[in-house]
C-alpha cells in the first residue's frame, strides 16, 4: 500500500503501471504527464466542516478574548481559506495578527504569555480539532461531483501519475481519502503529500515542487486541480498548470488575474475529461490552452 506519510510508491505497483522511467523520457511524446488533487474543497467540500470542527473546539476550551468567545464566522474563514494554509497557521494568524491576542478560558486559565505556552494551546486545539473534524467527516463527507470519475481515467492511464498533496494533517486527510476515495483508489496513488511532510505550507510552492520530484516529472507537464488562491499560488509558483474548481466561498476570486490556466464550477457539471485537459498539452505543447470549451 502507497505510504501516505513520505509520497514513495512500493517499486513493484510502480513498474507495474509506468515500465520504467528511463524508457519514458527516451522519447519526449511518451514521456509522463502528472495530476495532482488538493484535498479539502476539491475532492471533498470540507471547509465548513473545518470551520465547525475549529469552533467546537474553541467552545471545548471555553475560549475568550476580551470577554467575547472565540468562533470564526462563515465570512472570516472564507478570509483565512484564501489567505493562510494550514490548520495552525490559521489560528496563529488570528491571535497574532486578527485579534492581537492570545485567548484565556472561562475557567480562569491565563492567556499563554511565552511562545512555547502560545504554541502548546495550539497544537492542543488542532489535535482536538482534528479528531472533531474527522467525525464530521465520518457523517457528512461525499466527494464533489466529476472528481473520482477524472481520477479513475488518470489511474487508468500508464501515461499519467496521480496523487494527492494537501496541506491537511495525515490524520486528518487520511479519514478524507478512505470515506471518499476508498482503499482501493487511494493505493493507488503515486504520490501523497501532506501538510506534516512539508517544512513550508502552501502558498508556498514546496508541496508541489516535492511531488515532482519524487515522480520525477517535470512541474511543467504537472496538472493541478484546486479550489483556492492559496492553492493556485502553489501550484503556479511551482511552475504547474493549475485548474481551479472553486466553491461558493471562492467563486468570486480572479483567479485568472494569478495565473488560473482555467476554472470551472464543477468538473462533472462541465463534464471534465482526462483527454480535455492532456490531449491540448500532448498535441500543441505543455503550454497549449486547456478546457477551452468549458472554462468559465
């Protein structure tokens, strides 16, 4: 089974599905194609479900500042999706810099007043925070439509390496993939990049520059599907095409003021196929426009 913790895929599944890579780049017509999932928001709509896990874990703590509880409204975290990535990011953006303070609790806890205090409040509400969220999931979770459709035609392609980078905890992503992909598919992946294997989270490029390289393709023949300018950010900054299914907390970004190669409600509302994003690209270049008769 693949290792969803360090990306690597078991040799024998590999060979199976691609021969060998040095055959591959002997001919550039044949040489492998990449398209690489974010998690929340793309295959699954989960960011609510953050939203709930976060504030019922702030409730838990019986957390406030300045007499007010915290909770992050629909609007607020719609701030924080599209502009921090990562679960303690986020919360270390909202005490530092939205609130300027860090909370106390109802029950007379003090506000944490050393970095190390600041920093074990939060991993102590993400750790609970995740397991809240994975319930959540357990109930709630149904993957977008389109979207294990594309993925299975990609898997079925000895062409194409496919995989999963998020900037999601393991625990947490992991629930996601096996309620919404299923065992099967998500052994399948070739690579799975997570937020705990990663030194640096998105905006920053490295989650997809670290998938290139252990697929060995270059970014330049790496297609990504996000949700977000947060994740379109990565992506372009990796040098990937980058095709955006946004949501209704997204729908109302440029994205193609960033860089966006296209964007599209839903890939099965448009009907999104492997051939329509790879065909333009195998036919006219990496660079050739894809989806271009069903982007927004």
């Amino acid at each position: 089974a693949l290792n969803s913790i360090d990306g690597f895929v078991p040799a024998s599944r590999h060979q199976a599905r691609h021969s060998t890579y040095a055959k591959a780049l002997s001919a550039s017509s044949d040489s492998p194609y990449a398209l690489l999932f974010d998690c929340d928001g793309v295959i699954i709509e989960t960011e609510e479900l953050h939203r709930l896990a976060y504030n019922a874990a702030f409730k838990e703590f019986k957390l406030v500042i300045k007499d007010e509880p915290v909770e992050w409204s629909v609007a607020y975290y719609d701030v924080l999706q599209n502009t921090v990535g990562g679960g303690k990011n986020k919360m270390f953006f909202h005490f530092r810099n939205t609130t300027s303070a860090f909370p106390t609790s109802e029950d007379g806890t003090p506000a944490p007043v050393t970095p190390e205090d600041e920093q074990d409040l939060v991993d102590r509400l993400q750790a609970r925070k995740t397991n809240l969220y994975k319930d959540l999931i357990a109930e709630k979770a149904k993957p977008r439509p389109g979207v294990l459709e594309l993925m299975d035609q990609a898997l079925a392609d000895d062409n194409i390496r496919v995989g999963v980078c998020s900037a999601s905890t393991k625990e947490a992503v992991t629930k996601v993939l096996d309620v919404t992909l299923g065992e099967d598919r998500r052994t399948k992946l070739d690579v799975c990049i997570l937020g705990d294997d990663v030194s640096k989270l998105k905006p920053d490029p490295l989650i997809y520059v670290t998938a290139a390289e252990k697929l060995e393709i270059d970014p330049s023949r790496c297609v990504v599907i996000e949700d977000s300018i947060v994740g379109l950010k990565a992506a372009k900054g990796a040098g990937m095409r980058c095709i955006i299914t946004y949501t209704a907390s997204t729908e109302n970004e440029d994205f193609y003021a960033l860089g966006c190669d296209a964007k599209v409600p839903e890939l099965g509302s448009t009907g999104v196929s492997l051939d329509m994003i790879f065909g333009p690209m195998k036919a006219d270049g990496v660079d050739a426009a894809i989806l271009s008769d069903v982007r927004d």
